[in-house]
C-alpha cells in the first residue's frame, strides 16, 4: 500500500520533471561556457574607461588636497 502511494509521484516526478529540469540545467551550462556576448564585452570596455577616468580624478583630488591641506589624510 505504502509503495503505491509512492510510485505515482516518482513516475510523474521522471516523465515530466526531470526531463525538463535536464534541459535546462545543460542549456544553462552551455550559455555559461560560450563567454561574454559583443555587448557584453563592449559595456565592460566602457566601465573600464569610466574606471580609469574616476581613478584619474581621484588621483587629481588628492593631488589637489595634497597642495591646499597637507594633513587631510591624518584627519581619517
């Protein structure tokens, strides 16, 4: 009786949920493996340059704070 009860959801569980969980999963893995896409990788290029020019001005603030208040970084 016990086993009854328990065949019914395990046979519905491998003609419907498996297969479809399978599917996805492997889809899944291949579009990880593939790489990045061309806009992918071009919005990548443009936050690297924002990166740098934001480095670049941080570089010009302190520069800046160096000349005006030598001792700003002992404050912290």
């Amino acid at each position: 009786m016990d086993i009854d009860i328990l065949m019914a959801p395990i046979i519905i569980f491998m003609i419907f949920v498996a297969p479809i969980w399978l599917i996805l999963h492997y889809r899944s893995k291949r579009q990880v493996s593939q790489g990045l896409t061309a806009e992918e990788y071009e919005t990548i290029k443009e936050l690297a340059a924002k990166a740098e020019q934001m480095s670049d001005r941080i570089n010009t603030l302190e520069a800046i704070l160096d000349a005006e208040a030598p001792e700003w970084r002992n404050k912290l």
